[in-house]
C-alpha cells in the first residue's frame, strides 16, 4: 500500500489536531467533595481497583505476593499485629511469651472466634496453618521463609500454642503479623489446592464470594465478625455491604475509572495521576510506604569492576539522583539514604554518604586503574571499557523509575562509565539475575522488621537456591556483618538489636554497596466517599474492615 | 466434485499442519528464553522461593525432564486432546481459556460488525458528496487505519467516559460496557477495510455497467449499494479472515486498558509467567479461530462472486 507512505505527515497533523481538540474539551472536572460526616454510614458497594497482576491463588500461603497481601488483608486475619510505632500488639493471640533460651514461644489465643465456615479458631488451626505454609507442596516462598526457624508447633490446650524453634528468632512476631501466613480453616485448608486458591476462608471482616477470572473477586461482609486487631477503632462489624475487587492493569483506565465513579479506591497510583489528583476535592490520596526494604540499586561487589570499593564509592559520587526523583515523580516521592523503608523504626540514613562530587570520583577512578578514556569518552583499563550491566524489570519498575535510571545512565556517563539497561520481563530479569549477569540491578524486597537486613545482606544469601535466585544482589560478603546480622536475629534484648542492626546498616553504605532510592511506593488514591480507610501497619495494605461509603 | 472434495482436503491438512507448527513454535520459543519457570510460578517481586518448593514445582509440572521429552509428552497429549495443566492459574488449560473465550469471540465480533458497518457507511458517504467527500473520506480512514489502539483507547476514554460521561471507561456488565472496547478495535480496521474497498470501488464506478446504470438514471447511492459495492467489498471480504486474527492480536491490548475478560489477557499474563502449557494452549485456539475464519471468507467470497464458483469447481 504505497498510499501509508503519504498518510504519515497528514496523518501526524490531524492527529495532533484532534488531540488538542479533545484536550480542550477536557476540562478539568470540578471537584464538589460533600463535607465528610462523621457518623459512619452501613451498607453499600465499594469497587477496588487494583493495578497489580490478577493473582493465581487468592490463598497467600501459595507463592506469597504483595497483590495477595491486598486482597488477602480483606478476609484473613493473623495471630498479632503492629500498631503505628511498629510495636507489636495482639489479634488473634492475645498474649504470647518467649522462653528464656529463646527456643521456644508460647501464644494465647482468643478462644471466640470462628472461621466463616464455621470451624471453630483454635490451638489445632495454628498447627494446621504453619504445616501448610511449611508444606512443600503449597510452594510457599514468603510465608516459608517466614516460618522457616518454626520445627514444632505444640497445642499446650485448646486455646494455647507453643512454637518451638530450631534457634531463638527475634523476628518471628514480626514475620507472624504478616499476612502470608495468615490463619485459615484447618477444615477449609484440606480441599484441594485449585478450591482452596479460589476462595480462601478466614476469620475476617469479608468473605470471598466470587472470583469471576481477569474481571473481578466478590468479597461479602462477614456478619459474625469479631476479631479485629487490637487497634482497631470500634469492635463493630464492618460498615460495607460488599467490596469489588476489580484488576484494571492500565494506570490511565484506572484512574479514569476513579473520575468517572466506576471504582471508588485505586492502587499503585503513578506519580503524574497523584499530582493531578492533588487538584481534584473528590479524590483523596492515601499514601503507605511498604516495609522492609528500600528501593535501591544494589551494585554487585562479586565481580569486576564493582569488586573495588573505590569504583562502587566513585559510581554513587558521580550520579545526581535527587534531582531525577524531583523531576520524574513530582514530589510524590522522598529520597532515601537507608538500607531500610522509613515505616521501619531501626532505619539508618546516612545521607552525606550520597552526596554527588564528580571530582572525587574522577580521582577514585583514577587511583583504580581506570584512568584513561576512549574515543567515546568511556574510562578504559588494559584496552576493556568500564562498562555496567543493569537488567531493569518492567513488571518491577514503574515507568517513572525507568526514566530515574535512564537519567543515571547519563549521570554515570559523563564520568565515564557505560552504562548498558536492560529492560526485562520478569522471568528473564530472574535469569539474568541466576547467571550473575549484571552490575547494577534493583529489587523490591517486602518483609516487616530488620530482620530483611540478614536475608538481603547476609553472605548466605549469595549462594543461589536451585533455581538460581538469590536474594544478597550486592553479593555482600563480610564476616562482621554475618555476625552482626546472625546475633541480632537471635537476641532477646531489645537495645542490643537496635544496636546490631545499626552496625549493620553501617557496614552496608559505608561499602558502597547500594544507592538508596527512595521508599518501596505504595500509593491509593480513593473518593472522598470513602471514610475510616487506613492501612495495616504491617505490611502497608489497606483494610477495608472500619471503612464506609458516604451517602 | 473430486475437486471440490480435493480442495477441501487440502485445507484441512492445511489447518493440521498450522495447529502443529504454532504449538511448535510457541512451545520452544517460549522455553528457549532464559528465566527458570519455576522461580516465575513461586516468585514475584519480593518473594525468594525455598529449595524444596521448587523441586515441588518441577516435580509437579514435568520441568525435571529434558526439553524433547517435554515436549512430546506435551504434543502426545495435544492429539488426545488434552491442553494441559496452567500452573500460573492452577486449573486446566481448557477450563481457564473456556472461561475467556466468549468474552474475546464477543469483542472480536462485535469490532468485526462495527468495522464493516463503519467502512461501508463511510464509502456510501464519500460517493454520494462528491469530490470533497471522497477526499474527506480518504483522508478519514487513512487517520483511522494509522491509530495505535492504545492512544485511540485513551482518547475514546477521554471524550465518552470523562468529558462527555455517557460511557463506562472499564468494561461493565451489559452491552453498554462493549462499545468503547468494540470501538477502539473497530476504528483502525474500518479504515484499513475502508481503503482496501475505496481502489476496487473506483474501477467499478469507472466500468460499462455503472455506465449503463447512470445512463438508466439510477442515483449513485442506489448505484453504490446495487453494484459498485459487489465489487468493492471482494478483495475487503478476503482480508476479513486476516482482519479477525488482527483483532484477536488487538484484544491485547484492548482487553487490558479496558479492563475487560478475555483470551488476550490471559496471553499478556501467561507469556510473563512464562506458562508454556497455557500460552500453546491460547496459541492454538487462536490460530484454529484463525484458520476457521479463513475457510468462511473463503466461502464468503464465492457467494459474493460467482465468477469464482465457476473457477473452482
């Protein structure tokens, strides 16, 4: 068709007409919020639209993802929680105590709540919750992990649990808050995995109803409930009559479906969509940094040329990310200088660490041997360029982040490293990761507490599991640090932990092992209908158990 | 017939040998990229999988076995007509795409319906006004047959569901939430069918018969939808089988801003997780729906034509 080749420049004119027409006509919807009333109103239909992949399993023992976190917060509840400072606070135990060589936990629990199926919650449903969750054929990997140092659960009576531990775990109320292992009907639990995937039965504020696949799950309220953590607002039943939980990939159809009223709650809103909501009363924003990790490039000091600290310290000297995190998220966002999230109470920042001196830098790559420069302008040592490997994964990075790291890769340019990004689809950015093949990578990690220090930084995490995944992607090796991170698990004193993990952290920037970013994003942006939504203070999802619609 | 039955034959060794080569294909394009299946059913972002679940893993599914053995298990059980297991979705392959299937065939259909009513009131237009018209109604589909479908989403988005407020911008239940989807698809193949009509119908008009028409005093949009569109529309019925297997690819992306059900969805999310068994498995009901589609136009086009009667038989 010969003709195409003319249509393209008419084609670019009326095309770029119509828009200017339309953007026009798009004016901006005026926000007419009605005063929030503080009586809480019952009844009503919430829609939830969530920009994460549709999980395959809504049980989240199974795999053990953050969008089973979301929509798994909804119905199942765990034995403790954390309130705002991060304290640890009952739910379904009400009081726990540790043995005194730390080997052992005994938990009370409540002894009147039940599952939605009827089956009563007691010292035989915790046992069968961390046998399924350690189970190797539910393939758990985050409540696993979790649960790892868990040998024997002991029902000491029907409403009384003793853990006993394979080495004292100053991380296992932490790792019991989270909701990947959560606790579900031992009798619900023997159905087979494809029934129990598609509709999971808990203790919580909602029941799941219906899973009609790629469009939407149901979730009902749960009339009997009884159990919320103990700080939670009022003891009542939740206000919602049901809630929709909806996945709508696209980030500008789930906004639109905010603005036009089809959905009321939205995640993983993207920076730009916050900024322009900001101007909008009927849309309120919520915003809950994930715990556990910040996000940060980690440079990989296993092989060259990061295996010299002067050229990992000359990297981070040389890039100027501030100024890309202003530019690309608007705000939204706030630089980090810590190995830890700010929602972790024991986070370390150290931000003169990061401050940009290209001179510095010039000098450390000099003293490293990587003193000259190429035609390109590429630092050169014995003829090989200074070159860096950066698989970046497009199912993990948001688009704005891609574009932080394509603003590094100038920044790095300048001072004379080549930097190569690769963008990847999660299983070969897995691959890449299982060959060893990258310089600079970055990977969410969520996990409530410091103990993610031990798991990120600890030098067993450098050798692979049998998949090849590794969770130590700046191959950090040091002894201090394995010690310092092994200890802090095992401590009972809470000073001393403090302490150890400070050291820790220490270690990890001083080495220049990692470029901190900011905060794990977690934003909601939902319409001021909505009232009493808050998110858990464990791992950051939003409960929809207080919340109510406004009329 | 010996022809017709030989004809006949043919095609459907033809279907046989395009069935086989698709889940060739996708079966060790898919396996040939680096990534380990395994880590992708238990990983996810944050997640480090034990060694005991993957073992599990691979136990469960076969991903133990070398790759040959792999994949003639797989095509043994293809002949007896069994899809296979998903493990992304932890169900069979039949019963996961069976649930999204109708949704795509709806969409499809509908865009498809759309797309010819489209491109034939469009032409009917451009002959009746005249020069401009035709120029007006060249221009039109030449725009139309150039827009991407996820900018042509969002602006549909834009002006029906946030400017003018009339139209859900995700897919609803009920016939309401299919008219944007529909739309977004339908645009761009109108203007490619559209163009494809527009050459053939300029001969036509140009013909003795169109001639003897007007010299008769037929109006030119009784000559248009009598005769000239008889001729316009064969070469644009032919591309129609092709033209449902670009929908199909459309539905990708369409599915996914609408939020709607759908095969396409279930392919974006399968090819990420790398879930062979569950992409072959879409794979071939797509190219079945693809070839099926062929056969009919194929039909179609003789009923249309009956100079090609003639010849084939």
């Amino acid at each position: 068709m010969p003709s195409r080749r003319f249509s393209r420049p008419r084609a670019a004119v009326v095309v770029t007409a119509a828009v200017a027409l339309l953007l026009a006509a798009c004016s901006p919807g005026g926000g007419t919020a009605s005063e929030p009333s503080s009586e809480p109103v019952a009844g009503g239909t919430l829609t939830y639209a969530s920009g994460d992949a549709e999980p395959s399993c809504l049980d989240p023992h199974v795999g053990g993802n953050y969008p089973q976190a979301l929509i798994a917060t909804q119905y199942l509840e765990s034995l403790v929680s954390l309130d705002d400072d991060g304290e640890v606070i009952p739910w379904l135990a009400t009081e726990w105590t540790e043995s005194d060589d730390g080997m052992a936990w005994e938990f009370s629990l409540r002894d009147d709540v039940t599952f939605t199926d009827g089956t009563p919650f007691d010292a035989a449903a915790v046992a069968a919750n961390i046998a399924h969750v350690q189970d190797p054929a539910t393939a758990s990997s985050t409540g696993y992990l979790a649960l790892a140092k868990i040998t024997d659960v002991v029902a000491v009576d029907d409403h009384t649990v003793r853990l006993e531990l394979s080495a004292p775990d100053s991380a296992l109320l932490e790792s019991l808050s989270q909701v990947w292992v959560a606790m579900e009907s031992p009798k619900a639990l023997e159905r087979s995995q494809e029934d129990n995937c598609a509709a999971p039965v808990g203790t919580g504020p909602f029941v799941v109803d219906e899973w009609e696949r790629q469009d939407s799950v149901t979730l009902v309220r749960n009339d009997d409930y009884n159990s919320p953590p103990a700080d939670a607002e009022g003891t009542g039943l939740p206000y919602l009559d049901s809630i929709v939980w909806r996945f709508i990939p696209d980030s500008a159809s789930r906004y639109a479906a905010l603005q036009s009223g089809e959905a009321q709650v939205i995640d993983n809103a993207q920076p730009d969509t916050i900024k322009s909501a900001e101007s909008d009363d009927a849309i309120e924003e919520l915003d809950a940094p994930r715990p556990g990790a910040s996000n940060r490039i980690e440079l990989n000091s296993g092989k060259a040329p990061f295996d010299d600290e002067r050229v990992r310290e000359a990297f981070i000297r040389s890039v100027n990310v501030d100024d890309g995190i202003q530019s690309l998220f608007f705000g939204t966002a706030e630089r980090s200088y810590s190995p830890l999230s700010s929602v972790e109470p024991l986070g370390l920042s150290l931000p003169d660490l990061f401050t940009v001196d290209t001179d510095a830098a010039a000098n450390l790559l000099d003293e490293a041997g990587w003193a000259e420069r190429d035609a390109d302008g590429y630092r050169v040592k014995d003829g090989k360029r200074l070159t860096l490997d950066f698989p970046v994964s497009t199912n993990q990075s948001i688009p704005a982040e891609q574009s932080l790291f394509e603003q590094i890769q100038a920044d790095a340019k300048t001072a004379g490293f080549e930097v190569n990004l690769h963008p990847l689809d999660l299983s070969s950015w897995y691959g890449a990761l299982a060959e060893n093949d990258y310089d600079l990578v970055s990977a969410p990690y969520t996990k409530v507490g410091p103990d993610v220090l031990r798991i990120l930084y600890h030098s067993d995490s450098i050798t692979p599991a049998p998949s090849g995944y590794f969770a130590n992607l700046a191959q950090v090796d040091d002894a201090a640090l394995d010690d310092l991170l092994t200890r802090a698990s095992a401590t009972s004193n809470a000073d001393d932990r403090e302490s150890m993990y400070e050291q820790a952290q220490r270690i990890v920037l001083d080495g220049y092992y990692i470029l901190p970013l900011y905060d794990q994003q977690n934003h909601f942006l939902y319409s001021s209908a909505v009232q009493g939504l808050r998110a858990m203070p464990t791992v950051s999802t939003p409960t929809f158990a207080g919340a109510w619609l406004v009329s | 017939m010996p022809g017709y039955r030989r004809w006949l034959l043919l095609r459907a060794g033809g279907v046989v040998f395009v069935l086989w080569a698709a889940a060739t294909i996708t079966f060790f394009a898919l396996r040939l990229i680096p990534g380990d299946p395994a880590e992708a059913i238990l990983g996810g972002p944050g997640s480090q999988a034990g060694p005991e679940a993957l073992e599990q893993v691979r136990r469960e599914y076969g991903l133990d076995q070398p790759l040959v053995v792999q994949y003639l298990t797989y095509l043994g059980r293809l002949v007896t007509g069994d899809l296979g297991q998903s493990y992304s979705l932890h169900k069979p392959v039949a019963t996961a795409i069976g649930e999204q299937f109708g949704a795509t065939l709806t969409l499809a259909l509908c865009s498809l319906v759309l797309a010819w009513a489209l491109a034939c009131g469009l032409a009917a237009w451009s002959v009746r006004g005249g020069r401009v018209a035709w120029a007006i109604g060249s221009g039109l589909e030449l725009v139309a047959a150039a827009v991407p479908h996820f900018w042509l989403a969002t602006v549909l988005i834009l002006f029906f569901s946030l400017t003018l407020g009339i139209l859900p911008p995700v897919s609803v239940p009920g016939p309401l939430g299919i008219v944007l989807p529909a739309l977004t698809m339908a645009i761009p193949l109108a203007g490619f069918l559209g163009q494809v009509m527009r050459e053939s119908l300029l001969t036509a008009m140009e013909s003795p018969f169109v001639t003897t028409a007007r010299a008769r005093g037929e109006s030119e949009v009784r000559i248009f939808w009598r005769h000239t569109l008889r001729h316009a529309a064969i070469p644009a019925i032919g591309l129609s089988g092709w033209a449902f297997g670009s929908l199909i690819s459309g539905a990708v992306v369409v599915e996914s801003v609408f939020a709607r059900q759908g095969l396409g969805r279930s392919l974006l999310s399968a090819v990420q997780l790398r879930d062979v068994t569950l992409v072959t498995g879409i794979v071939l009901v797509v190219a079945l729906a693809y070839t099926v589609m062929t056969l009919v136009t194929d039909l179609a086009d003789r009923a249309v034509d009956p100079r090609r009667r003639a010849v084939v038989e």
